[in-house]
C-alpha cells in the first residue's frame, strides 16, 4: 500500500535531479550523470566544491523559486553530518533578512537546516539568530568587502540554553557570513559553534 502510494505520488511529481532538472527514477540525489560530475571535498564544514551541477542545483533553489529542491539537497547535507551525532544540542540556519525571505518565499537555510536537525535528533531552532541588516548579496562584492559588508548583520534571537550549535548555510565562500552568524549565537550564550553548508566555494572562482 506504501509503494502503491510512492507511485502514484512520484507520477503526481517525478523526483527531479536538482543539477540538470530531469526526472529521476525514485531517490532524492542527483542523476547518474551529475552524480559522476559533482565534487566531494575534504573540507569537514562542506558537503561539496561549489561549481557544476552543485553549483546550478544552488541556483534554482535560491533564484528560481524552486524551494522544493531544500529537501532535497538538505537530505545530501544529512547523510553526511555524521560527524556531529551528540556534539551538538541544535541546528541554527544563518537567516535571511525578513524583506528577502518575503521576495523568495522561503529561507533557503532554514529548509536545508530541517532534514539535518532530524538525521541529528535535536531540533532545528528556525529563530535562533535574525537578521537585523538587509545587506547587499555578499556574491555582488569583492572579497575584501565582504568581512564589512555582513559584519553585524546578525542577533541572537530564541537561543535559550544552547550551548553547541551546528550552523547551516548553503554556501561559503570567504566564511564572512558564518563568521558574522556565530559572533551572534556567542553573543546570545552559544559556546560551540560548528559551521557546515553545502557547498565550499575555492576564492576567486567565479559566481
Ligand atoms: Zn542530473
């Protein structure tokens, strides 16, 4: 009865490869082909190297108003997130400002924070940090302005007893975003802090 009801949801909406777009037979990762093209990389707070078919996954998820693609590409982040079974207490999104949420429709950390918080067991504290500056998108500035750019852009917000957070993002480039987001989750009583996004974009590649 499962199945049959697997079936008929996947006709209603195929599962599509979140790098090129095409329906996907059952599974939520990337097709045969990306699969072959996707980067793993070493770098222990990242998934994969941003470029490729991570990189255009990354793109419809956050310009295109695919929001569907969070769960998937948050479940890839979970399979690997296995290094903080028990170190954490809570998984924190860096949030987007209010006025951008409300343009996109979603936070796009925030659908990625959820499936890791449920392969971690603790919850994902959605509010824990906000947004207290809209600031220009961090891809439009050079590196050298980023630090300054983002700096303060975060406050804690519903943090009560956290002590060890893993903090998501979808990607890092400079780590300027991370960076400003743990400031305010020490600021709000946070001891720990554990970056971990998507994709690690190498300085001075191309957006
Ligand atoms: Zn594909």
């Amino acid at each position: 009865m499962l199945d049959l009801l697997d079936g008929l949801l996947t006709l209603l909406a195929p599962s599509r490869c979140p790098g090129c777009d095409e329906v996907t037979e059952g599974g939520d990762a990337f097709c045969a082909v990306c699969s072959a093209l996707v980067e793993r990389t070493t770098d222990p707070g990242a998934v994969f190297e941003y470029g490729g078919p991570v990189a255009d996954a990354i793109q419809r998820f956050k310009y295109d108003g695919r929001s569907e693609l969070g769960a998937a590409l948050g479940s890839l982040m979970a399979v690997h997130a296995g290094r903080w079974a028990g170190k954490v207490d809570a998984v924190v999104p860096a949030p987007l400002h209010w006025r951008r949420r409300r343009s996109r429709g979603y936070d796009q950390a925030a659908l990625l924070a959820r499936p890791v918080a449920e392969a971690l067991g603790v919850p994902a504290v959605l509010r824990g940090l906000r947004r207290v500056r809209n600031t220009p998108s961090q891809v439009d500035l050079p590196h050298g302005e980023r630090q300054l750019n983002i700096a303060g852009a975060f406050a804690p917000w519903r943090l009560t007893g956290l002590a060890r957070v893993l903090l998501i993002d979808d990607v890092r480039t400079t780590g300027a975003t991370l960076g400003a987001a743990s400031q305010a989750l020490r600021a709000g009583g946070v001891s720990e802090v554990h970056g971990f996004v998507l994709a690690a974009r190498v300085l001075g590649q191309a957006a």
